[in-house]
C-alpha cells in the first residue's frame, strides 16, 4: 500500500485537491481527498510543492504503428493495396520496442489509442494500449476501440493522385465507398441470420464483413479522420442513416460547424494543431477550435497524432487550447477524462477517483508549464518512472 500525501492533486475531473492524499492498493486508488488519513500500515511519501494529475491520455495516436526515426519497415499504419481493410487490427502492427512509447511517458502520457492512418476509406481497427508493457497483449486496455475510417484529401490522393487510378478519385467516390461497407455488412448479417435456420445457406466467414458488423452493432464506434467542414458533415450524414456511433477525428474545420456537431451529439478528438497547416484541407486550423466547440457544447478531446506531432507534446498542445480560451481544467479533461470517455475507458482511467486503476503522473511544476518535468509515472500503482 502506497500513500502520496502533501501535493497538489488535479484529479481530472476539474476539482483541485491542495495539498491532497491519494492511497494507492493493488493497483487501484483506494483513497483520495484532502482529509484522509494515511492507513498505518502504508509507506508514505510526501511530495510537498509537486502536482499530481491523471495519466495523460492521447486519443489519437500511431505511436508503436508509425515508428519513429524507422524509415518505410516502421510505417505500419496504411495497408494502400485496397481501399476498404476493416479487418486490419492495429494489434498485429504496433511494435512495443518503439522509441514513441519512452517519448510518451516523457510527456505523461501512460495511455493512448493506436491505429491505422487514413489513406484508407476504412482502415481498420484500432486499440488503447498503456504507454509500458513488454508486448502489446499486456498493454491492451481496450480491443478494439474503434474502426479506423477517412474522407477528404487523403484516400482520393493515395487512390487518385499516386498514380493507383482507382477509387476513390473523389469526394463522392470516397462517401460511396464508406456505404458500400456498411451495406455489405448488413447483407452478410442478414445472410448469417438465414444460415441459423437453415445450416445450408450459412455464409462463409468473412473478416472484414465482421469487422463492419461490430460497427454496426455499437459494440465499438467509426473513428472519422476529417478536417474539412463539408466532411466532417458527410460523416455524420452516413453515421445517422446506418445509426453508428461516431468520433470526429481531427475536426480542424470543427469550428465553422460548432452548432451541427453539437447538435449530432458525436464528439470531437482535436489536433493536431501545433505547427503550420501542412496541406489545402487544413490550411483554417486555429487554436480555437476547442474552445469553440466546448463552449457549443461538444464533447472535445485534443490529439497529437503522433508522430506529427512528438506525443510528449500532449500537454503542450492543451496549455496552447487553453492560451486560446479554453478553461484551464477543461484542457486537462481534454487529455484526460474527455479522452477517456471518448475512447470508451472511463469506469477504469481518465480521473483519479476512489475504485478507478491508478495510473498517474508526478510533475515538479505544473504540468501546462513548458518547464515542467514528469518526476514519476505511475501505471496500475507500479512506478514506471522515478527521477
């Protein structure tokens, strides 16, 4: 049993406990609050003048798909052969050994959610994994945790541009595409339904057909890079009318649309928006975008989408939304609790309350100052990290 008593503790859920304790048992947070008393038999470490706050969590990443300083044999993340592989699992790309995960912990971040890139109408399935772990099945916090899909400049250039001249070639081509999974999901469904009562016309397995229906079914949602207005709308046109669950992955155009995605209910993952627009599509980001969206009324996470953005830099990114008007606990909750409720990982991680696993960070200073330094990281109550 493990007390930390004495520091300032963010608990992610925009309450401030200073100083506070947090008693940490078998993993998990036994205890929390400013007036608790340590258990004798506890070892106790005071960390007078520190902040303690949640794991950060980066809800968009391709850290251990996308490796860095590899070259092509680390870039795993786009299977462009075809443009519809919803049987990709990002599981079998990511490799632990990848500097990004040391580069992550660095920034605080003990948890993240890896998947394919978005060359692809649909790309595959995605997974939250823990920032430490010898091999990705140990890591593994959820499986999968979402359908890896894209519309915009991406799959038309991969499919159009490069030289592939196939579709998608265009806007239309790629919403065409994206309803031609979900509908040959629905045919094999029913397909499937017919072979219960009668054996003789049960279909052979299909992979990527099952991989669809798990979208279908909600057990897990459509994650929807798209940066343009007009895509970001396509988007929500197709999860309305197959009835999906829908994040809105990089949203940069998100602010132009803050009503209609508020009023869509689907929540915005946001970013990465440190350094210059990089292409036509994203040529309006704006560090506003959060506080826009917040302030409609839409559920916001913010991203780095490593390694675009090095993940060590998650923090950064929120301090610079909250330089931009975002209230400064809601840019924590945007790489903590948002985060984690978004991806679907709340009732375990994302805030420190009393039953939840206790992953957390110390920081000498706080953690949206640029000088601030992770002193320990905790996963599970194991210290990963101790400077």
């Amino acid at each position: 049993m493990l007390a930390l008593k004495n520091a300032r503790i963010m608990n992610g859920k925009g309450e401030v406990l200073d100083p506070g304790i947090l008693v940490v048992e078998a993993g998990k947070i036994k205890d929390i609050g400013e007036n608790v008393t340590p258990p004798r038999e506890a070892r106790v470490v005071d960390l007078e003048g520190k902040i303690i706050t949640p794991g950060f969590i980066d809800a968009h990443s391709h850290v251990g798909i996308g490796e860095v300083g590899v070259g092509w044999e680390g870039q795993d993340y786009n299977e462009i052969s075809d443009p519809v592989t919803p049987h990709m699992r990002a599981i079998d790309g990511i490799f632990p050994e990848d500097k990004g995960f040391a580069i992550a912990r660095r920034g605080g971040v003990t948890a993240i959610m890896s998947g394919p890139g978005s060359a692809n109408i649909i790309g595959g399935e995605t997974v939250v994994i823990r920032t430490a772990g010898t091999t990705i099945d140990e890591m593994i916090i959820r499986n999968p945790a979402g359908m890896k899909a894209a519309l915009g400049e991406n799959p038309k250039r991969v499919y159009g541009a490069m030289g592939f001249k196939k579709s998608p070639m265009t806007r239309m081509a790629s919403a065409a595409l994206m309803r031609e999974a979900l509908v040959n999901a629905l045919n094999y469904q029913e397909k499937k339904e017919k072979g219960e009562k009668d054996p003789e016309k049960k279909p052979e397995r299909d992979l990527k057909m099952e991989a669809m229906l798990r979208v279908l079914n909600r057990e897990m949602p459509l994650r929807l890079h798209a940066h343009r207005a007009d895509d970001i709308m396509t988007g929500i046109r197709v999860a309305r009318e197959f009835n999906i669950d829908l994040t809105l992955e990089h949203c940069t155009e998100g602010h132009k649309i803050a009503s209609e995605i508020a009023e869509s209910g689907y929540p915005a993952i946001i970013g990465p928006s440190l350094g210059p627009a990089t292409k036509l599509e994203t040529r309006d980001i704006t560090w506003e975008t959060p506080k826009i969206l917040f302030e409609a009324g839409v559920k916001i996470a913010i991203m780095t989408d490593h390694p675009v953005v090095p993940i060590e830099y998650l923090g950064l990114c929120a301090s610079l939304a909250m330089k931009a008007g975002l209230p400064e606990q809601e840019s924590l909750k945007a790489i903590t609790l948002n985060a984690a409720e978004i991806l679907g990982i709340d009732d375990r991680l994302g805030s420190l309350e009393q039953g939840k696993e206790a992953d957390f960070v110390v920081w000498d200073k706080h953690p949206f100052d640029v000088h601030s330094r992770v002193e320990r990281i905790y996963m599970k109550g194991e210290l990963i990290r101790d400077e």
